[in-house]
C-alpha cells in the first residue's frame, strides 16, 4: 500500500489526532496528537490491511526554535508482511513532556524509549524501567536537548575522576599482540 494511502487510512481511523501528513520523496510522515498514540500504533499493528509488525526505530526530536511544540517522538514503522513503511511523529510539549510507552505494542521499543529518555528527558508513561541507559544515573540534565551546552554542563560529572583513576590503574594491562602459528593440517593456532 502507498505512503499516501496508509495516511488517509490513519486519518479516518484517528480524525480528532491527526495533526497533518506530509510527503516527501516517496515517504510520507503522519504527525499526531500523543494522546492516544498507543491506541493509534496498536491499530497500525493489527489492522489486517496495514500489519506494521516491526517497530523500526523511535527516536526523539528537539525542535527548540524551529516549531512551537518542543518535542517530538518518532516511529518508523515497517511492514514484514507487505513491505510498506510509515513514519508517525507525535509532539510532545515541554511543559508535559510525558507519552505513553508502546512497549506492550512492540518489545523492542524497550531500548529506544530508554534511550530517547536518557538523552532528551522523554518520560515514557507505563514504561516497565524507565531509567537511564546509556549515561550514569547521576548525570545531570539530557545531552542531546539542542539547550545542553555543547562543552557540558560547568561541573565535571561526579564519577569523571573515578573514571580517569580506574584508566590510568589499567593502563599496564593492554593487550600484548599474540604470535600464531600454522599447524601441518593447515589450522592456526
């Protein structure tokens, strides 16, 4: 099925979320209401028409400047069955930067709420662990919000002197490069 087509499929489904739909290049992006965005991915996986059984990626966006809601979360989504694919972006302002997680919809989008928390402050609501996965549980603040200062925040994150500690104590213990050798059956060893 056409880009356009799952549009306007998602457009009669969902007419109060559905914020516009644009094209471009052959791809087609619906962007949505948050509100019921767990019900709308649960119907893009389940109708038998449209079957998106494979969350291909979610992701956030920081539109500071650019547009008036601040935040987006984007899915991309994948069709096994048909081969089509759809992009669904929801705004997420910044004064209730809450959406509803779609773990129950798609497992794998475990990891990538975890992340998108973990680097724009995205809370995932329902989520089954909602921590930080890729920075240390006490970095302060969310480094790919487009306000995180570039050079970091003033103060050197708590575990920093640690780190270079632990480096330095292991510096001795690289690897030395290993000598093969080629046996008569022709296996190296």
């Amino acid at each position: 099925m056409r880009p356009e087509k799952i549009a306007e499929h998602i457009r009669t489904a969902f007419p109060d979320e559905v914020i516009e739909s644009v094209g471009f290049r052959g791809q087609v992006s619906v962007m949505v209401k948050k509100n019921r965005i767990k019900e709308m991915l649960l119907f893009l996986r389940d109708e038998p028409e449209l079957s998106f059984d494979y969350l291909a990626d979610l992701c956030g966006v920081d539109n500071l400047g650019r547009r008036e809601t601040r935040f987006q979360v984007v899915y991309q989504l994948y069709s096994i069955k048909f081969g089509h694919r759809i992009r669904i972006k929801a705004d997420v302002p910044i004064d209730d930067c809450i959406i509803d997680s779609v773990t129950e919809v798609w497992k794998g989008a475990n990891w990538h709420e975890r992340e998108c928390f973990d680097m724009f402050g995205i809370v995932f609501k329902g989520h089954p662990d909602m921590r930080r996965i890729l920075l240390p549980e006490d970095w302060e603040g969310h480094p790919l919000r487009k306000d995180y200062p570039a050079e970091g925040t003033e103060e050197k994150w708590k575990g920093f002197a640690e780190v270079l500690e632990k480096a330095e104590k292991f510096k001795g213990l690289e690897l030395k490069e290993m000598k093969h050798e080629e046996r008569p059956d022709g296996k190296i060893v």
